[in-house]
C-alpha cells in the first residue's frame, strides 16, 4: 500500500523506507544554510525528503546523496525522478566509506538526519535499526567523513538529541569542524529540549544559540515553527 506524504511542490513515497517522514528531517531541511549552496550532499538520504526540500529552496547545481539501505535508495531514486528537479538530484547507493573513496568532489553544503539511537537490543527488522540506530553511522565516522568530503568554505548541518549536544561539539571540533549556530528544538513551552539544529564550519568563532518551541498546544504551531517550514507543509 502506497504511503504518500504530499508537500507543496513534491510527493515522497514512503512504502518502502524504514524511517517515515518524521519533523526533525523537515526542520533539518527548511534550517540548513544553502543560500551559496553550488552543491550539496545528504548523507543518508532516506526517503529524499531533506534533499528534495534542499532542491526546492536552492539553485544549486549538483544535489547528491547517499542511501545503504536497497529499499529505501530505489524509493529515494523514484522520488527524485517524480520531482521538478529530477535533473539535479542524483543518489548514490553506498555506505559513507566506499563513497569517500569514489568521490573527489568536495561539496558546499552536507546535511545528515543521522540514526542517533543507542539501544543495542536489536528489533528483528535489519532495515529499522540500520535507520535508527547510532551504531549503523557512529558521530566520529559521520564527522570525519564531513572533514573530508567538506569544501575550504563549506557548511554541515545536522539535527540530533539535545543530550548529544555537547560531546557532538566537542568531537567535531577534533575534525576542525566548529559550530556557527545552533537551535533548541522543544515540543510545546512546558516540554524539555528534545532536539538540536547544528551547524559546522571549518573557522572557528562565537556562534548563536537559539530556542523553537513547535507548538503553543496540541496542533495549534508557533509563528516560529509556521514561518520555518510554510513553503513545505499543506496546511502552513
């Protein structure tokens, strides 16, 4: 059965991908700097949705990504073959080790919605942990992969647990990757900090750090939220 997700300009199917379309890829996708963006790279594409968002907002020339998983690469591929820009998204189906070893290209902008989740047991569904599960794409592989495959001026967004934060930083910065903003991600106003919004360069300075709360109450969204992501959702 068909599990289509509609967004103003483009259609992701889903069927076949273990990880649905979720609110961290959309805030990931509508956050990332992109405006310089000539080319970009998603790593660990899923079902596309980041990098057909990222091809929405942007000129950019070159859009690649990167899916382990057969299932979800052939689904990513016909997502991107169904959009407006079919002609620059092109994905590649490997793991993040034999791509650097293939690719000399350096990229502008990388985003990664990683797998972040650090259970051990393992579900019985290979597919579902290789999607969820930090131990499939660890942080130290993920960031020494972006130090390489990173332009001199390039930028790397990512979105990951708030309690990551901290160790995320400070293993970035053993790559010289340093953080240039940074955004708090909450549910409602009484709710912890669930997520953050991370962004990486190569200089290292003072950056900002800024708050979103998602909703004021249950289905009714902050401005904040409303204004990210209304060029994407239906009912924005």
């Amino acid at each position: 059965m068909s599990e289509l997700f509609r967004f103003k300009q483009f259609e992701i199917n889903q069927d076949r991908c273990a990880m649905k379309i979720g609110t961290d890829g959309v805030l990931l996708g509508a956050w990332a700097d992109i405006k310089n963006a000539e080319s970009i790279l998603d790593i660990g594409v899923g079902t596309g949705v980041i990098a057909l968002m990222l091809a929405q907002r942007s000129n950019a020339e070159v859009i690649d990504a990167i899916e382990i998983d057969s299932n979800a690469y052939e689904q990513c591929v016909e997502n991107f073959e169904n959009s407006l820009w079919g002609d620059r998204l092109y994905c590649y189906h490997a793991g993040l080790d034999e791509f650097i070893e293939e690719i000399e290209d350096l990229y502008d902008v990388i985003v990664c919605n990683p797998p972040f989740y650090t259970e051990s047991v393992t579900s019985g569904d290979l597919q579902r942990d290789q999607a969820r599960q930090n131990e499939f794409l660890p942080f130290n592989e993920l960031l020494e992969a972006v130090s390489v495959l990173i332009s001199e001026n390039g930028i790397f967004s990512t979105i990951i647990p708030f309690k990551e934060k901290d160790d995320f930083i400070r293993m970035a910065a053993t790559f010289d990757l340093f953080p240039s903003r940074c955004l708090h991600v909450k549910g409602n106003p009484a709710a912890e900090v669930k997520r953050v919004l991370l962004e990486f360069t190569k200089l290292e300075k003072a950056y900002e750090v800024l708050d979103l709360t998602i909703e004021k109450e249950r289905h009714v969204y902050t401005m904040d939220y409303i204004k990210l992501t209304k060029d994407f959702y239906l009912k924005m």
